[in-house]
C-alpha cells in the first residue's frame, strides 16, 4: 500500500474526464490539544452537517461520509446521517478512531492512534466491529475505509480485503507521520492505485500537490527544506514552494485554487477532498475556532467547487470509481484472455 509499483496506478481513458470526489471524516468532538480518551464520544456537531451537505448537493456533489464508532452507534447522529444518504444522496464509509473503537483492547495514544500499529487480530477486530455497526444502522455493509490520522499499516491492506471493503482513502501524499509513530507517505503519487494481496483494492489517495516555483522538484525539494530551520516556511511565505492538500483546514482558499488549476492542466483525472465533520460548528477543531473561521469555511467550498465546475471537472461517487476501475480491468483481463485463445 505505500509503496506502490507504477504499473499498479491506473489511469481511465478521456471518456471518464476528471472527477471530483468528497470525503468527509464524520466523527466526534475531542479536544485536538490533550491526549486521547476513549470518554470523548459526543457526536452533537453531525445534525450541522446538513448545511454543508446541502451546499454539496447544490454541485450535484454525493459526499461520502466516513463514520467511526461512537457515529455509527449513536441514534441521534445515525437518523441525521441515514437521512442525508436516502436517494443516493451520500455514501456512508467507515473510520476506524481506535481508542473509542471496541474491543478495548490496547493502552490509548501514542503509536496506538494510528489502527495499522496494533496487532494484526487487534486491528481486525476493530474493523470489524465498526463495519458490523454500520452495516446494522445503515441498512448495508460499507466498501470504502479511512484509517483514522492516516493510520494504515502492514496488515491494512489484507484485512480490508478479507473484510469486503472495495476503496481505502487513507493515503495522504507527499506526508510523513513516521515521527510520530505513523505513517509515510512521501513519493506516492495522488493517483488511484490497485493494492491488496490479490490487488482487489483500490486506494484513492488523498489530493495533494506542490506550487511555487520550484514545484518541479516536488517531494525532494520538499524534503530537504524540511531538514533546514524556518526554510520551509520561508519558502512558501516567497510562493517559492509550497505543499498543498486539498482540504478547508487549514489551506487557504487562493491556495486551493492554485493547487486545483495547476492540477487541472495536468491533466488530473480524479481530485479527493476531505474535512472533519466537526468543523461545521465552531469550536471543535482548531480550524473552525468562531463565526468568522465558519464563514471562512463555507466561502471555501463554495469558491472551491466553483473553480472545479468551470474547469469541466464533473462529481464522481466510491461506487462510480469503483465500477469503472473493474470494469476497466476486467475488460483488459478478458482481451488478454482472448488473444491468449488466438495464439
């Protein structure tokens, strides 16, 4: 999963376009600054998520809402959010926050954070107590999956198989959580890729770039900025160099836009947006702190999916990409068998 081959990216052909998916890591309310508990469950910022939604659905945007535990179990917030999926409205995905995630197994925080660290059965069990959860309050089992703070690891990739889940969206490019404990994602390109032991998921990476002017060197300018005090910063004060993923927290929306016309004339066929369900209130996150941070907020995604629509990039939903990458596979599966048969 994090060191993809390049004949595992796959590209679809001009009759697909370019495409823009909405992933939304729908969770509770914690207090970003203190360690991890596993009291933190309120989930009272979900009935605010219908504003946005609604401003989605305006961009025929069909969101997909990744769901932890304390979500996928509270009835208030499952009425809200079954609500918002009915006539195809959303996709409801899963989000794996292990420390309030049963079995309750292993000490909370630290590398017990990212799920990909725990053991193997610990992970598994996990996942597959959330998934059940969803399946039983949302009337059908989820195929697309978030490790909560990115937190994919060794055995991710083959549980999510076994279990039957299609998509992960836990890759965030060009990002490296390594010294916290987490993952890294550097030279991974913001491309879809197959993986997998019998390469049956599909992994969409989060969409992340570089600008300024020395975006050419991308990842390993990046890199070695990095290693220089205050040089990384000073860079992308001087539009020299800059990285850019694409989410309201935290990314300005001027950048955003930038990052989305350099993408666009690259020829990008899919582009991933993300954002924490909490930061529709204020308060909860320390991107959406009052009023003014939410107007922010909402004047984002409007300039953002704006900038997108003129370009000609069109909404795509998980179960579209999907069935477009197998079918595209299967189709050359099935050429290759019959010029096998002709030989």
């Amino acid at each position: 999963m994090l060191a993809p081959s390049d004949n595992q990216y796959i590209s679809f052909g001009p009759e697909f376009g370019q495409r823009v998916l909405v992933f939304v890591d729908t969770e509770e309310e914690f207090d970003w600054t203190q360690p991890k508990s596993r009291d933190s469950t309120s989930v009272k910022s979900v009935k605010s998520l219908r504003k946005v939604h609604s401003l989605m659905r305006g961009f025929d945007i069909k969101p997909a809402y990744m769901v932890d535990y304390p979500v996928a179990t509270t009835p208030e917030s499952v009425e809200v959010l079954r609500a918002l999926s009915e006539n195809d409205g959303a996709t409801i995905g899963t989000q794996l926050h292990p420390w309030v995630n049963p079995p309750f197994l292993e000490r909370v925080g630290g590398p017990n954070s990212f799920p990909g660290n725990l053991p193997r059965e610990v992970e598994r069990a996990k996942i597959k107590a959330l998934t059940e959860a969803i399946d039983e309050n949302f009337g059908a089992a989820p195929i697309v999956y978030r490790a909560g703070r990115y937190g994919v690891g060794p055995n991710t990739e083959a549980l999510l198989d076994e279990l039957g889940y299609r998509m992960d969206v836990s890759v965030r490019p060009y990002f490296d959580y390594s010294d916290e404990g987490g993952p890294s994602f550097r030279n991974i390109r913001p491309q879809l890729y197959w993986t997998g032991p019998e390469r049956r998921l599909l992994e969409l990476p989060l969409t992340s770039t570089f600008t300024g002017g020395l975006r050419v060197f991308g990842e390993r300018a990046f890199e070695l900025a990095t290693r220089v005090p205050r040089l990384n910063g000073l860079l992308s004060r001087t539009s020299l160099l800059g990285r850019v993923a694409l989410t309201p927290e935290g990314i300005p929306l001027d950048e955003a836009i930038q990052a989305i016309e350099l993408l666009v004339e690259a020829g990008t066929q899919i582009f991933s947006i993300s954002f924490h369900s909490p930061s529709v209130e204020p308060g909860h996150t320390p991107y959406v702190r009052d009023a003014r941070d939410l107007a922010d907020f909402y004047a984002w995604w409007d300039g953002v999916l704006t900038t997108l629509t003129r370009a000609g990039v069109k909404p795509a939903s998980v179960e579209e990409v999907v069935a477009v990458a197998h079918a595209q596979r299967d189709g050359k599966a099935a050429t290759l068998a019959e010029h096998a048969l002709s030989v």
